[in-house]
C-alpha cells in the first residue's frame, strides 16, 4: 500500500439552501475541490459519492452518474459510485477512495458527499432519518433517530453522572466555533440556557441538543503522496484510515454508554499512524446529538470513559483548550447535511493543516482526526492526517 | 407498507417468539438466522423460543417529536428491556405516570395496538410493556 494525500477541499454554504439543487450543490463543490487541486477533468480516475437518502429526500437515486454529468465528464466514462452508510457516508465514500488510491488501482479520485434535507417537510424528514434505525425491530415501535441517542444520554447519565448543562456546553461550544466559519449554518452563539430550554425531542435531548436539517455538499481530491507535490504546496497526508461496524439496532449492543464501533477504528487508526490520542492537535468528531460529542472524546480517548462530561466543565475542547473539538461548528452548527459531512470534516481538517483556518486557526496543528459515524453507531470511520 | 411485510412477523410481535441457539443454548430476540458466538456451527439449528415476557428497563426515553405515524400520540416512551434471558427489545412503555418510568424499572410484555397504515389500511399490532406488580 503506497501513501495517500488530500490535494484539493471544496465545499458548498451549509444551510436551508431554497435556492439550489441536489445537482447545484454537488457541481459547486466539487468545481471547487478540482480548482483548489489544480487538476483537469480528464486526470481524474474515478468518483466517488457519499449520500444518506437521496431516494427519500429527493426521489434521485444512481448517484454515480448524476455526479459525472454535473462535472461534465461523462464522456470520459469513469466509474462512479454511490456509497451508502447513514451518517458515515462520507467517512465510508472517503475511505473507500483511500484504498483505491493506496492500492494503486486509480491515481486521482475525487471523493464527494452531498445530502438536500429541506425539500420535504420536517415530519417526513423525521421519518427518512428513522430508516438509519432499524426499521422492523425500533422505529416500527416508535422509535425515533433521536430517541435512540436519548436513551445512550439516559444511560450516560445513569451511570457516570453526566448532566443537561454538560450536553448543552458541545452545543454551546459548537456554536462559538461557527461562529467563526462562514460556511456554517447557524452563526450565532446561543446559551447554556437556551439550550435547556428549548423544546423536547425526546427526553432528555432538547432541539438544540439536535444536529439540524441542512443543505450542502463537500469535496476532496485524492492523489498518491508520491504525485501529491506536483498539483499542490500543502498535500495533507492521510496517515489512517479506518472502518468499523456494529449491530444495526441500538439493543443488539453490549453496552449503551459508547460507541463501540468508534473504539474499534480508533484504536486501528492510532495503531496504525504510530500515534497516541494526546497526539491529536485539532479533531472534528461526529455530534449528530451533544450527548455523542461526549461519548466520541471518550470512545476515542480523549478522555477516560465516563469523564466527557467533566470535559465540557474543564473547556479541555474549546478552541482554545487542550484539544480542540469540531472547531467548524460540527454537526450541530456547521449543519449535517448527511451524507456530505464526513466530506466536510475532511474539509475542516485540512484547512486546520495547512493554516488556513482563518480566526477559528489552531495554534501550529499538525495532526488532525475525523470521527464520522452511522446511524445509532452501527458504522464509525477514523481518519487521521497530518501536515508533511 | 405491503401486508405480507407486516404479516410475515406476526408469531414474533404478537407471542415474542425468538430463536434459541441449538449448539450454545443462547437466546436471541429479535429472532436471528445464524448465533453470533456459535456462527456457522449454528446454521440450521436455531430453533423458536417463546420469551416469558419479563425484564428490565435497561434505559428509556420520551419522545416528543414523534414520526408521522405516531403523530398525535406524542409523549410516549421508548424503552430498551433487557428480557430474563438475556436479549434486548425496544419498545414502548404504557400504563404509568412517565415519572414512575426508570432504568431497573421491572416490566413485562402485553399485547397491544401499534400503529394502522392510514385510515383505511390494516391496523399493526404486537408488543408493549407495563409495569410489573414486582416493581
């Protein structure tokens, strides 16, 4: 397996996006990654497309070729594919492009994701995002995506003592990072307060514990670390990548106070980059609900499990903490559009890299991770990269 | 959703029929074709085991937000149960105040209505969980 860089970001406005289409969305972010790596169409050796639900959410499947004909490059006949993994189909899309590249089957690949939430009404959107579930033992009771972090919350809670205030800090903290980023989705700081009381979706998760519905799409190039220096100054080099998998149900699990799947390929990644957690200078985590950035900084750790709660008292993830944690807002203000975040931590990461970060910069960061999950964990991905 | 889909899982929902591994003895619910720990030893031997109906509320939650099909019953509750033989099934928890409602919280299973596929279509039945007099 040869070495594996990222030579080009791209990435569109996260938000209600009225105004664009799934087809737009896809076509502008990845026109940017491919000007960012200075490539031309016809370098480019295959694509991939991470997308969720585009079938439910806008009746478009075949993904592949949709995004071939948006870059214009169906004449050229490269192969395309859609990848699907919940939450994690960006992270998945990302580490399929990797293999290809590392196993030196394609040379430039350009992995992208993209999810349009907003062109159906928020209850059957509620509904869509109940099929990550498992649709004949969970949601046929009643279940809904949120009630299965709530009840992870519940039992987090039950067990180490982790409060509403602390969940409502990732919210809180999150919100000051996007603040910063002007491809967020949500630009304005909110309280500990606001969080606690704004409306319930299922106990004790509050709205502002959630992730919101968004709008969006991200890109990234890929190219052998060998070719990397000749299309850009500052190839971000992929030093792991890694997968792991669980039951699709929340029951079918051990235990209920961590991602399992998240230990597993973050343990493989550390293993795998001859690096330790301390290492870590800058991390984008997957916080689809707040409860989830405190059993990410455990499950990979950050933190002993049990102590991501005190984590949020202590500000060990702020900015300007220890390790700085979804410095572009994360889900929950960055947005999640689902199946281009992964894409878009990716995105983040780099920036981070090359210092180009802007005001949300972080001091000297050389060692980046990306934490992406699916569903109630039944899928995790870690990334790890580093600035060469 | 299709008749067949729903009626297919009938002896499962209504009676909690699992399966029980014949090389290990495990107790899976819901029902699984091949046992995780006996895997291909397993093939063709497991075999159905109706549950008591009796556990522990592992963890729960209220749901305020509720999919459309269970738009106007919101709040109810969800729970994670581990059943006596061990296995974990979701599902809601009836007949008590939700602040009665807590993890260790002894239940067992009862047959009830679900959901109905519109007004017109077939009504869903299967399992709930109440309260049990040993709580």
């Amino acid at each position: 397996m040869r070495d594996v860089a990222i030579i080009g970001i791209g990435m569109t406005k996260f938000g209600e996006i009225w105004e664009k289409s799934f087809r737009d969305l896809v076509a502008e972010a990845g026109a940017e990654a491919i000007h960012d790596a200075g490539i031309e169409g016809a370098e480019i050796d295959a694509m991939y497309i991470g997308g969720m639900s585009t079938g439910r959410f806008i009746g478009q499947e075949h993904l592949g070729p949709l995004a071939i004909e948006v870059a214009g490059l169906e004449e050229l006949h490269i192969p395309s594919t859609r990848i699907e993994a919940s939450g994690a189909s960006g992270g998945v899309a990302l580490h399929q492009a990797y293999l290809a590249v590392a196993s030196e089957a394609y040379d430039i690949v350009v992995v992208g994701g993209a999810e349009k939430m907003t062109d159906v009404i928020e209850m059957e959107a509620t509904e869509i995002l109940s099929s990550v579930a498992d649709r004949e033992w969970e949601a046929f009771f009643g279940a809904t995506f949120p009630s299965l972090y709530a009840m992870m919350a519940r039992y987090h809670m039950h067990k180490h003592g982790t409060t509403n205030e602390q969940m409502a800090k990732v919210a809180v903290k999150n919100h000051a990072n996007a603040t910063l980023n002007p491809k967020a989705q949500f630009r304005r700081e909110i309280s500990v307060e606001a969080v606690l009381n704004s409306p319930m979706v299922a106990e004790p998760l509050h709205v502002l514990d959630c992730s919101p519905m968004t709008d969006g799409a991200a890109a990234v190039v890929l190219a052998p670390m060998e070719k990397a220096k000749d299309y850009c100054d500052k190839p971000i080099k992929i030093i792991a990548s890694e997968q792991a998998s669980d039951t699709l149900s929340l029951h079918g699990r051990k235990r209920f106070d961590s991602i399992p799947a998240s230990m597993e390929a973050a343990n493989k990644a550390y293993k795998k980059a001859g690096i330790k957690p301390s290492d870590i200078d800058v991390a984008e985590v997957h916080d689809c609900f707040t409860i989830a950035e405190i059993m990410a900084i455990e499950d990979l750790g950050f933190v002993k499990k049990g102590e991501g709660g005190k984590a949020m008292d202590d500000g060990l993830t702020e900015l300007k903490g220890e390790i700085p944690v979804n410095t572009s807002g994360g889900l929950k203000a960055r947005g999640h559009p689902i199946g281009a975040t992964g894409i878009a931590q990716a995105n983040e990461i780099v920036l981070q890299l090359r210092q180009e970060a802007g005001e949300r910069q972080v001091k000297d960061a050389r060692i980046g991770l990306i934490h992406n999950v699916g569903g109630a964990g039944g899928t995790a991905v870690v990334h790890i990269l580093e600035e060469i | 959703m299709g008749v067949p889909r729903y009626w297919r899982e009938i002896p499962q929902r209504y009676n909690l029929i699992g399966k029980k591994c014949g090389v290990c003895g495990k107790i899976y619910f819901p029902p699984r074709s091949i046992c995780p720990q006996c895997r291909r030893k397993s093939i063709g031997k497991m075999e159905d085991y109706k549950l008591k109906g009796t556990g522990v509320v592992e963890s729960y939650t209220i749901i305020h937000t509720p999919p459309p099909e269970f738009e106007g019953k919101e709040p109810y509750a969800i729970a994670i149960v581990k059943m006596d033989e061990g296995c974990c099934v979701t599902g809601e928890i009836i007949d008590c105040d939700f602040s009665e409602i807590h993890i260790g919280m002894k239940v067992k299973a009862c047959f009830r209505r679900i959901q109905e596929d519109g007004e017109r279509g077939i009504i869903y039945y299967g399992y709930k969980f109440k309260k049990s007099e040993e709580d």
